[in-house]
C-alpha cells in the first residue's frame, strides 16, 4: 500500500476542520431556499452478519480473491485450492440497506446487500433479487391494507437492489465456495425487513443534489479530485487508450426535514470497487462501504447509505493506515476501511456544500427491463452446469428465462428522482456504458449509475474497441505493444510476460455484447423515463438495432415469472 502524501494530509485537516460550517458537521438545520418541491423520503439498514453456527462449519466462504474451494465431487479436496472460510465478523460486519423515494403518486426503492454478488434468481430456491422484489412489495401492500399507508406501494418493477461486492463478503455467488443455503434465506428475509421499514419511515423532505470528485490517480490531468491533491480511485487499465473513460464523481442527495433544514437521509452514489482489503481478510465486512455509511449518519445525522455505480476497472486507491500503535489484525484492518472510508467523506462533505435543490416538482419513477443475450463463456457455462462438481458451485438459477442453453435472461434499471437520471445494470459496467447514457440523453442535472443491479454478471464491457486490452491481461501482463514488458519480447515486438488470469475482465465476462445491449436497454428506458419515443435515444448508437428482441418486452416483464422452487433441504449449502 501506498502512503498519502503530506499534501492530502493538509487537506484532511482543514476538510474536517473550521474550513467545515458546523451545520454540516453535526446534521443541524441548515437554510434552504424555500418552496421547494416536498418528496417522502426513509431508510432502513438490518444486519446480515452470519451466525456461530454458520461459521463453526469452516464452509462459510467468503468472495472476490483466488478462485473456488475446489473438491472433486464435493468431497476430496484439490492440493492449494483451499477456499477462503469466514474466521468471524469484521466491526458491525455486513448489512443490506434500503432507501425510498415518493412523490405521493409513485415510490421507488434502492436497496444494497454487503455481500459478493447476489443472483437474480437461485438454483437452491426463491431467495434471489427477484424474491426480494416481489416479497417486499407483497409484504409492504399487505401492512398497507391493515395499518394505513405513509406512501403509495411500489411495485416490483419499482424496487432496484443490488450487492456492493465487497470482497470480504459472503460467496453468495458459489464461485470461491458458497456458502449454507440458510444464509441465502436470512439475507432475503432481512433485506425485505429493512425495505419494509424504509417505507415505514417514510416523511416529507425536500432534496438536494451535489456533486464532488475522486480524482484519478495518474490521471489527475483528466480527473482532478475535488478535495486536496489525494485522488481516490485507479483505472486498471490506465495504459491502455481505448479504456480511459471514468466515472469519478461522488453524487450525494440529502433529505432536509421542509420545516427545519435538518439533514433526514443522505444517499451517496459512488464508483470504487470494495477491494480496500486484502485476500488476507478472513473477516465479514461490507468493505469501505459499510464504514462509509457509519460515517455519513454520523456525519450529518439521520440515515446514511452508499451505493457502489460502475465498478468496471475502478479500483480503490489504497493508502497505508497511519496508525502505527495497532497490534491486532481487526485493529489494523478496520484502521484501513476508515481511513479510505474517510477520505471519501471529505469529498462527501465538499459535495454536500456544492449541493443546489434537484431540479422540478417532485416526481419519481423507476422500471426494470427484461433483455436476453447469448453467452459464449465457457465459464459461465461451466460453472452453471457442472461448477458443483469440482467446488465452484455457481448458483444462479437455470432455466427460462433466466438461462437456458446458452440464452442468458437478465434485467436493467431506468428512472428518476426529480431531474435526475437513474440507470442500473446487472454487473460491473464499465464507465464506457454510463458516460454513452449521459452523452446521448443530454440535460439532465445528475445522472445516477447503480452497478450490480438486480443481477450479478460479472464485468460487463463496452464497446466492442474496449476489449483488445482487458483480453490480452487476462493472459498476458504488463503494458500492450509497442510498450510492453522487455524482458518478455517475442521477435523483437514485446506483448507483455505470460499471467495467466492476472486480469479476470474478460475471464468473468459473459458475452462480447452484453456491454453494449445493456447500454442501449438504458437509452430506451431513459427515454421511457423521460416520456419520450423509445427511438429517441437508440437512434444515436448504431449498435442498438442488433439487440431491436428486447423492445418485446415491456418495462417490469422481469417480475412475472414464476419463483424457483425451495431446495433447501436437498441443497443445504451451495
């Protein structure tokens, strides 16, 4: 890891220091123009932290780093292969949080799970994000019906949750071991819990919207951070011309109560992979994430929550702990959540005190969009039909439309809060994907990108230009010609030294043109967002046409198949 240089230390100081109005501070009233547009505003958090009992087996494995617990048959162990087993809980751990938003006519939900990656739907039964979806929105029109409503009843179609994939959270992928099938059953019920309450909490609130920016490392030229001279975020392939795009801004909405000023909610939207850890971490945590929202609700008062946006390529820039009096390894390791989780809060703060009121009268709204793509990963196809047998077990539902043969069915995310623009997709999307989204629906005052959406895909890369690059790291490593590594030249043209896997981007990418259907199924529902002809937005890529099947379906056509049957006592672990 790499030390802050004196300078951001500076920074810091002043940041956290007089430099700070004492309103945003400690969460008091703060003055607001009057006569703004009132939403109904909650959240909720629920711990999802595993039990004793779940980690006394040495089979609750954790995600991200190495690759499976290799067993042949699920029995005999492969030498060197050994998964990375939860040991304990990290701090408070792992938690899902839910936020929503109102405008008396509609209410939309985002919600988060501190976990690897979350399927859309579960070979071992009705536990996916799908389940989530309709089980919260079941459960909350049922309290509606008995106890009286504080707002309208979303819809599936309306409710968008996704995984911060942190790296020291529980393999609920199946790829780096799995975990028990009971721990599936515990996330999904505490996840529809703190959606539940987040619509029980629900209160008028007017909103802003501010922007800050990480700043890139290297690449400061381009993306200059917000905050001193300490960017926050690399780009894995900063060598590489065809991959510079980033997404580097820190999107902050604050809930105010409309009579005080006071701070209700704060929803952060931030792009940075929850790799802060290391694969020497054997202990549950949301990574950054979860220390991030620490932070925020202590930081403004009320409830705090961060959202992870394209992850593809975006990689933390590390820094060392500067606490040198640690002994224990938790110690150490909660040393460096907080460090890197603080100094996103400084650019937090920055945005916060940049923040205007979003734009409009108060109208929300959000669907979700069924697409279909053909894979061609041997991986995928691997792990899905036969990963169990050599302890890689991928747990992802089989069967339509979710994958059958090799037709793989997932969803996307469109809608908006005020003037703001929400987009999600299924995976790691490169910043490719969103900065096309952001280019051709021009206007809007900010634009939402929420990575891992009701699915776990992988990376998913875009455009086609993009992947020469992320394909030659996966084998090869250093810089691409005529630049590459020296020592490694093959006649006189050096193309970089062998590294199998060094770089998993396209190892864990599931098709050449999912990047780019998921791009243009944002355009169209960015369109439908703005009340505008579908043919709007899709005209302005060329590459939309291609993918014409998916206008077949209707917003929300994702939430009308029937849940997978419980396999939980056949299946008791992935």
């Amino acid at each position: 890891m790499r030390r802050r240089p004196a300078v951001s230390l500076l920074a810091a100081a002043v940041c956290a220091g007089s430099f700070v109005p004492a309103a945003f501070a400690s969460g008091t009233a703060i003055d607001r123009p009057a006569k703004q547009a009132i939403y109904l505003v909650g959240g909720a958090a629920a711990s999802i932290n595993p039990t004793r009992a779940m980690l006394a087996n040495k089979d609750f494995y954790l995600g991200g780093y190495g690759f499976g617990d290799d067993k042949i048959a699920g029995k005999f162990q492969i030498p060197s292969t050994v998964g990375r087993y939860a040991t304990g809980v990290l701090g408070d751990g792992a938690h899902s949080r839910a936020m929503m938003f109102s405008d008396r006519h509609n209410t939309i939900a985002f919600a988060q799970i501190e976990t690897q990656g979350y399927f859309i739907e579960y070979k071992q039964g009705p536990f996916g994000l799908e389940d989530i979806r309709k089980d919260a929105s079941a459960e909350i029109a049922a309290i509606a019906a008995t106890e009286g409503s504080p707002a309208p009843v979303p819809n599936p179609a309306q409710i968008l949750v996704d995984s911060d994939h942190t790296h020291g959270g529980a393999d609920t992928v199946g790829v780096w071991g799995g975990d028990p099938t009971s721990y599936l059953r515990e996330v999904h019920d505490r996840t529809v819990s703190a959606l539940v309450r987040a619509w029980k909490a629900m209160r008028p609130a007017t909103l802003t919207y501010g922007v800050a920016h990480a700043g890139v490392e290297n690449e400061t030229n381009t993306y200059p951070p917000s905050v001193g001279d300490d960017p926050l975020l690399t780009n894995q392939f900063s060598n590489d011309a065809r991959n510079q795009a980033m997404d580097d801004e820190i999107r902050v909405i604050q809930a105010h109560d409309p009579n005080t000023g006071k701070v209700l909610d704060t929803y952060v939207n931030y792009s940075s992979h929850p790799t802060v850890l290391d694969s020497d971490n054997t202990l549950v945590t949301g990574d950054y994430v979860g220390r991030l929202n620490d932070k925020i609700t202590k930081a403004f008062g009320g409830f705090g929550m961060d959202q992870v946006g394209t992850l593809g390529r975006t990689q933390p820039a590390r820094a060392e702990c500067l606490k040198t009096n640690l002994k224990a390894f938790a110690a150490k390791e909660l040393c460096e959540l907080d460090e890197y989780a603080g100094r996103v809060l400084l650019a937090i703060r920055f945005a916060v005190r940049h923040s205007q009121p979003v734009r409009g009268p108060a109208t929300v709204g959000l669907s979700s969009y069924l697409i279909q793509d053909l894979s061609d990963s041997p991986v995928l196809v691997a792990l899905e039909y036969t990963g169990s047998l050599i302890g890689v077990p991928g747990a992802r539902a089989l069967g339509y439309p979710w994958f059958t043969a090799s037709l793989l069915g997932t969803t996307t995310f469109s809608g908006h809060i005020g003037d703001l623009l929400v987009s999600g997709g299924p995976g790691e999307m490169y910043p490719q994907i969103v900065a096309e989204v952001r280019r051709d629906v021009p206007g809007m005052q900010g634009y939402l990108n929420i990575g891992t959406a009701g699915d776990f895909l992988g990376y998913l890369i875009a455009p086609l230009s993009a992947y020469p690059e992320p394909i030659r790291r996966s084998v090869l490593s250093g810089n691409p010609p005529p630049l590459g590594d020296p020592s490694c030249g093959v006649a006189g043209l050096s193309v970089g030294c062998p590294d199998p896997i060094g770089n998993d981007n396209f190892f864990f990418n599931v098709s050449p043109t999912i990047g780019m259907r998921i791009t243009c199924s944002l355009l169209r529902g960015a369109a439908d967002t703005r009340g505008v002809p579908e043919s709007t937005y899709l005209k302005k890529d060329p590459s939309c046409p291609l993918f014409a099947n998916d206008l077949l379906s209707a917003p929300g056509d994702d939430t009308k198949f029937p849940a997978p049957k419980d396999m939980s006592k056949s299946e008791p672990h992935m």
